[in-house]
DNA sequence: AGGGAATATACCTCAATGGGTATATAATGC
DNA sequence: GCATTATATACCCATTGAGGTATATTCCCT
C-alpha cells in the first residue's frame, strides 16, 4: 500500500543530495549533468536520486533533445509547497546550500549549452 | 557527522509511526503505555521509535514515577516547528490521525493512572 | 527483600537504500 | 550508419532501519 503523500515527501528530502536536488529545481529547471556538475557527485548517483524524485512526483522531466530537463511539478501538492518554504527558512544560510545556488547562477549565466532554459518557452526543437 | 538539522527532522518524520507519535505528543505529553495503546503497536516497537526521535532531540522525557512521560521540547527549532504547522495543515482530515486524536482524547478524559498530566506542573514527588 | 509493572536494550532477520562499476538506451552530428 | 554525448538501469556491496523475542533495568507496593 502506498504510504502518505507527507511521508513521500519526507522520504524524499531526508536525504541530504535529494535535499540540494530539490532546492536547486526550485529555482530553475536543471539537466542531469548540470545538476551533477553542481553537486559534484557521480552522474549514476545523481541520476538515481532523480528517479527516486521522479517516482515519486516530487519532480518532472522532460526531453530537450539529448537532454533530459528536471522541474519541480507546476502544481504543486500542499505537503511540498510547505516544505518549499521550509527550505527556504531553514536553509538559505547553510554553506551548502549558499554555494550550491552560487555554482547554479554560473552555470545559467555561462549557459553554453543549449540545456534547461529557465522557461520551457522555447520549444527547442 | 552528524547530518543538517532538518534532515534530522525528516528522518524522524518520514515513518508513519514517528509521525503519528509527533502529532500526538503535540497535543499532549504521553507516557510509553498510553502511545502503545492509542498506536496500537508493540511495547518494544514504540520504545524503539521513541529512542530514535529521543537520540535525535525531537522528543524529551521526564521519569514520572514508574512512568516515562514524552513530549515534544519546549524550546522548539526552527526546523520542526515549520513540520508541526504542516501536520496541522496536512493531516487532521486523514483517517489514521484522526482516529489517533479521538482515541487520545478518551485516554486523557478516564486517565485513571497518574500517567501522563497534561501540565508537568504537578511535581509527582 | 520480593513481586510486578513500565520501559529500555541486545540480538536477529529482512527489506530498503545509497554508492559504485558496467552496460544499455536514446538523441546528435558527421 | 557510426561515434559521441547524455541518461538510465542492472547488479553488487555495505549500512540502516523496522519488527520481533528475550532479557535487563528501574520503580512501586507490600
């Protein structure tokens, strides 16, 4: 049987790279080996906590040519929306974390590849 | 090392059992038989979940006699304080914590023993 | 002191999980 | 079609956690 939506969630962020996962994506949608390179683990690691995210609901994907782009669910259910705020409490000042957004503004203003625009607007294809 | 702080929480948090004692012991402080009876679970299980939100500061306990009597800190971080307004939001309309509180309610009306007071005010001693 | 109640802990077992290596799959560019 | 890049998955291994049984501990009462 399925457990609670709540506990889903928190299954997903005690884990400390899903944690930096999902407070990444919610400042912008990120392809995996972006989301590697920031996070500096492994490509298999990253992309295992991805599924585990992914199985779960916590995030979406979608196909931008090779790359596969990672977004926090547009509706998002109550239960995530609280923690979202809670991330943003609890977290904004951790060195961690703090380094994490700093690595991601880099990566989006030197965005040379054509990977996870900031808006799915452009229909890359 | 020891993990981020809310990471803490979610660990305590992401097992429906410790969940259920955390709500619970929101409303009132417990002693070990009262949540085994209301949870409905083994001595050895509950006084298992109950070490591990202990060792993880989530809960405190006070000897009452022969009684050890749970409740959440009275100082309460940050952290765990965003996860107790989202249990209010998130939960009270879901069966098992409803069923939860209505049984801790007959609890505290017929508490016979001298278990559990709703203050510590009383020092049984 | 001795018995009983309440609680904690030591093991044991099983399932889940996190990380790694090797490999499969899918899209791109030539 | 083929090599390359990006990503996912299949195993393997070590750790953790949850549940159970048996036992230790602590306190109360007589």
């Amino acid at each position: 049987m399925k457990p609670l939506p709540l506990i889903e969630v928190y299954n997903c962020l005690c884990d400390e790279t899903r944690l930096r996962i999902v407070h990444l994506l919610e400042r912008s949608p990120l392809c995996v080996c972006h989301l590697q390179d920031i996070l500096g683990l492994s490509q298999v690691a990253v992309s295992k906590h991805l599924a585990y995210l992914r199985q779960r609901d916590l995030v979406q994907v979608e196909r931008q040519g090779q790359w596969m782009v990672y977004s926090l669910p547009a509706s998002r259910p109550r239960e995530l929306d609280w923690q979202l705020r809670c991330l943003q409490d609890c977290l904004s000042t951790h060195p961690i974390f703090r380094t994490d957004l700093r690595k991601l503004k880099a990566r989006l203003a030197g965005c040379c590849p054509p990977a996870s625009p900031q808006k799915f607007s452009a229909k890359g294809k």
